[in-house]
C-alpha cells in the first residue's frame, strides 16, 4: 500500500525533501467551477517536480456550472503538463438552500465533464466522492463504475464503496500530520498498482550534479 496526500492553499509546504521522505505522490488541487484556480497549484507542482514526487491533480466540482465548461476550464490549468497521476474530479458537491439539480442533471454533467476531458486529453479521469454523494447519485451508471474510484471515508476500519467492487485510493482521513508542512493533511491508502506504474520524472543533468555534490559534501 502507498500513502498519497492531496493539499491545496489550505497547507503550507515548508521542505519538499521532508515530504517526500514520508509520502509516495501528491494531489493538488488545480480548479473549482470556472472561476478559481488554486493559487497554489504551480508553485506545488514545480515543488514536486523538484524532489521527484509523482502529482496529479484534481477540479472540485460546483452544482452551479455545467460539466462540459468546467472540464475545459480545468484542462487550461495544466498548460499541457498532467503529471504522472490521473486527473481527478471531485465530486462533493456544496448543496445550497435553493437545492440541488436532480440525479439525471447531475449525472449529465458528470458525463459531459469526463467525456470533454478525456476526448481533448486522452486521460482517463480518476472519481473521488464519499458515501453520501455517491448515494445521492445512485443507482449508479455502468459509464461511471468503468473509472478509477477515491473514496472519501473517516473513522472505519473498510470504506463503502458499493456499487464500485474496488478502490484505487482512500482517504481515510482529514487531520493527518507530515514533516515539511504545516498544517493537517488529508492521509490517503493507494493501491501500489495505481501509484506504483507511474515514471518519475527524469532528473536533469544539474539535479544529478548537485545530489552527487550534496553526497560528497556529506561524506567527504
């Protein structure tokens, strides 16, 4: 099994060589709706980068815009970088007073937003829910269950998942704690096959350079 922490403007990275010490990839969050873009986002993924940490990224979903629309706003945000991970929607949507759509509405906009993403990217979109939306969408569409699940479930020793038969990524917690950042961290369990098949990203000539420098610095 492999811990994945996701983070966004919420945490404060302090020392990237610390998380990458404790952790085996990392979500950040890139989009929201059509209108945010994390404002953390490049900065993290150039951190990764950095330290050789496999990142994807992931768009929470707003009710208030349609799938198709958030789908390319979330594309922009890569400038043709994905990472090593699947993109991930977020799917835990913020009901508010007036209600929400019904499941057939917000099953089409699901579906607008993977089949938008993947046509223009080729990428298979990683879901992340937790058991309430997930009811809320139920029955849930063969179309749907043909992608990668992230389960957001607290405090149980086995994450409901039905009507999915696996998962790819748990996130078993929100208050999780790791060196190098400051603040509590979403924890997440990965299956190896799903982080495990990832490519690193290929040092530069330079980052060879000075790890041989730091080593010899070190031991001399």
């Amino acid at each position: 099994m492999k811990l994945v922490i996701d983070i966004s403007h919420w945490e404060t990275v302090t020392d990237w060589s610390k998380v990458a010490e404790q952790v085996d990839g990392v979500y950040l969050k890139a989009t929201q709706g059509t209108w945010l873009k994390d404002n953390t986002f490049e900065k993290y993924r150039i951190g990764c980068e950095s330290v050789g940490l496999p990142w994807g990224a992931y768009h929470f979903y707003e009710l208030a815009s349609s799938g198709k629309k958030q789908a390319e706003y979330f594309i922009k945000a890569f400038n043709d970088s994905f990472g090593q991970l699947p993109p991930c929607l977020d799917f835990e949507p913020i009901v508010k007073d007036n209600g929400e759509p019904s499941r057939e509405n917000k099953l089409a906009s699901v579906r607008s937003f993977l089949d938008t993403f993947e046509v223009a990217t080729h990428k298979k979109v990683l879901f992340y829910s937790n058991p309430d939306h997930i009811k809320r969408l139920s029955p849930i569409p063969d179309w749907l269950l043909e992608h990668y699940l992230w389960i957001a479930n607290y405090g149980v020793d086995k994450p409901l998942i039905k009507p999915w038969t696996k998962w790819a990524m748990w996130q078993f917690t929100e208050a999780g704690s790791i060196d190098g950042i400051e603040d509590a961290v979403d924890l997440d369990h990965a299956q190896d096959d799903f982080v495990g098949h990832v490519t690193q990203p290929e040092k530069t000539d330079k980052e060879k350079l000075d790890e041989l420098w730091k080593w010899y610095t070190t031991f001399k």
